[in-house]
C-alpha cells in the first residue's frame, strides 16, 4: 500500500515531535521530514516531494501565512494548517484557507502533548482528505488583493424587485466550503432573500468567518442568533459547535440555535438545518450543497427536493472534496450540478424567474 508522505512544519520541537509520531502511527502514512521554520520546509517539499505538509502560523523567518501564499502560487500541494484558537489566529486560519490550505487543526494553547494526542483521529482524517483534495494554483491576483475589497461580481447585479419575502436559501459545506461560500454570496444583491448556512467549522472560528464574508458581501453575513427573526438582505452562519435550524413563528422564518447533539458526527450539521428546510420553508426553499467530506445533508437534502425545494449541487471539477455534493446527487436531490462559478448566477435567474410569475 502506498503511503502518504507528509513533511511537518512547525517551530516547535516538541510539536513536531508529537505530530510525527501520531503520523507514524498509521498504516497509511509516514511522516517523511519535519522542519522548525519555512525556508528548511522549502528545500525539503523540493527535495522530498511530499504529498501532504503540516503547516504552523507564527514561525521565524518567515511567518506561515506567507510560505503558504507563496508555496500556492509556485508549487501548489495540500497544506493542513495547524493553528493556536485564538482571536488573531481565527482571523489568519480564514486567510490560510483563502489561500488555498486545504483544512485546519485547533493547536491547544496549554497542555500541547495531551491535546495534539486528544486531536490525533481529527488530524490524520484531515490529512487523509486532503491527500485526495483537488489543489489549484493561486493566481498572483489572489495573494496580492485588498482583503478589504468586495471582489467584482461574475453575474450582473439584478435587482430582484418584490420576491416574496418567503423565499429562503440553505446552504451546506464542509472541506473547501469557506471559499465556495464566499464564491457564491459575493455576486448577490442586497435585496436577496434570506439565506442560511451550516458550514462544518468549530467554536471560536465562525465568528471571524461570518465578519469576513460581511466585509466581502452586497448583504449582510452574521453568526445566527437563537430566537431572532430571518430577513431578507441577510445571510446567517451556524455558530461552531452548535446546531442551527429554521422554524416559523406566524408568518415570520426565525433562527434555532441550541446545544443539541452531534448528528452524521457534526455539530453543526448540514442535515438539521436542511431537515428544517423541508419542514418550514418546501416549495419556497432553495437548497445549494458544496464541497465537503462524508454525506452530511444528503438525505435532507432529498427531503427539501421531495418537499418542492429547488437544489444546486456543486460538480466534481469545482470541489476541493466531492463527497458531500456526490450524496446529494447520489440520492436525487439535485436539480441542477453546476460549477461553482455558475451557482450564484443560476440562483439569481431562478429567483428573478419566480418573481416575475409572483408579479403576475
């Protein structure tokens, strides 16, 4: 059997130390270097070839923002970050997988030895995904831009005029999805309906992610709220580490978010905000699942379908991981699989075609 063939990059030894040996520790994998900083990490990715890197933030000599930024535009591979949770590296782990890591791993700030062991099954399933994750090269454009700038919309900005306030998107992402995401909001008016999202991520992350999109975004992107009303011109996040569903209150769509229980191992997941949809939102749901790991939402997702939602999947050249979209598609719930670049636009004509028959 071949073996995965990771180089580790972190600046601490004992850090190392514990991430080769939790490596070693599969049968499908060998951990084939470790370096203490970036400019060793390079000579050793030449040298070595390795099919996956580990990869820190706060290094000497060159911070790990900045080796990533540079290692997707020359060499592109899959990184796997490893990152302190805290405010600062909430915000930076964003911009890493704007650049193109694949995925990331809470770094414990006290206790490293326990916590990384804690953490070995979550780490080698994430080195595992990204091993077979599609990896593209990151244009110049990209690594250079204004983090502050809205990027320019790839459909026209249509004004959507009187949609019925009862329309109402669900979203559903996992590996991959923090970029898809962003991909398919930045295009779209101010006035659009009301969308809901569940992207896998832990506490402590989605706050940064949802402030991220809000400063990108036409509407605006916020954390879900328990007991708040959804509105038109919103998009809301499911908060890392709890679930997030739709329910109604008279004629209003209003916010659960509560403590339940992991379900198809996420927490939040795709299936119970889904789930909701069918139940709440039928004929006047649009559903849109996008890359991601596993089948979490797929049979929801039907349930929206049977419902009379209308459901965009995300096509298999697009995704960075073609798990999640492929049970969407594998149990019928996709009325149309389109690249990602296409989604945004594809929703836009969809909703201005069910306005027009509203109007009449």
């Amino acid at each position: 059997m071949k073996k995965i063939r990771i180089v580790v990059v972190d600046d601490s030894a004992l850090v190392r130390s514990l991430l080769a040996g939790i490596i070693n520790r599969q049968p499908d994998m060998e951990c084939v270097g470790a370096a203490h900083d970036p400019l060793i990490a390079r000579e050793m990715i030449r040298e070595l070839n390795p099919d996956v890197i580990t990869l820190d933030i706060e290094m000497p000599r060159m911070d790990g923002i900045d080796f990533l930024g540079r290692l997707m535009r020359l060499r592109p591979m899959p990184v796997v970050m490893i990152s302190t949770l805290t405010e600062r590296g909430a915000e930076v782990t964003m911009k890493a997988l704007e650049l193109g890591a694949v995925d990331f791993v809470s770094k414990p700030r006290m206790g490293v030895a326990d916590g990384l062991n804690e953490l070995s099954t979550q780490i080698v399933e994430k080195i595992r995904i990204a091993a077979n994750a599609h990896i593209r090269r990151l244009g110049p454009q990209v690594a250079a831009a204004n983090p502050d700038k809205a990027p320019e919309a790839r459909v026209p900005v249509t004004l959507l005029g009187r949609v019925s306030t009862e329309k109402l998107v669900f979203i559903g992402a996992s590996t991959g999805g923090t970029e898809a995401i962003k991909e398919v909001l930045t295009p779209l008016p101010a006035d659009f309906p009301a969308i809901v999202i569940t992207q896998h991520m832990p506490p402590g992350f989605t706050t940064s992610f949802a402030a991220r999109l809000n400063s990108l975004c036409r509407i605006a992107v916020r954390e879900a709220v328990n007991g708040e009303r959804i509105l038109p011109g919103h998009a809301y996040l499911a908060p890392g580490g709890k679930q997030f569903r739709v329910d109604r209150s008279g004629a209003n769509y209003v916010a659960v978010v509560e403590d339940g229980e992991p379900v198809n191992r996420h927490k939040p997941s795709v299936e119970v905000l889904f789930r909701s949809g069918a139940k709440v939102a039928g004929r006047n749901a649009f559903g849109i699942m996008l890359t991601g790991m596993g089948n979490d939402g797929a049979k929801a997702m039907r349930e929206m379908k049977d419902a009379g939602s209308y459901n965009f999947v995300q096509d298999e050249a697009s995704c960075v991981v073609f798990g999640m979209p492929k049970e969407a598609i594998a149990h019928g719930a996709a009325d149309e699989v389109l690249p990602l670049k296409d989604i945004a636009g594809a929703l836009i004509a969809k909703l201005n075609a069910s306005a027009d028959r509203f109007r009449v």
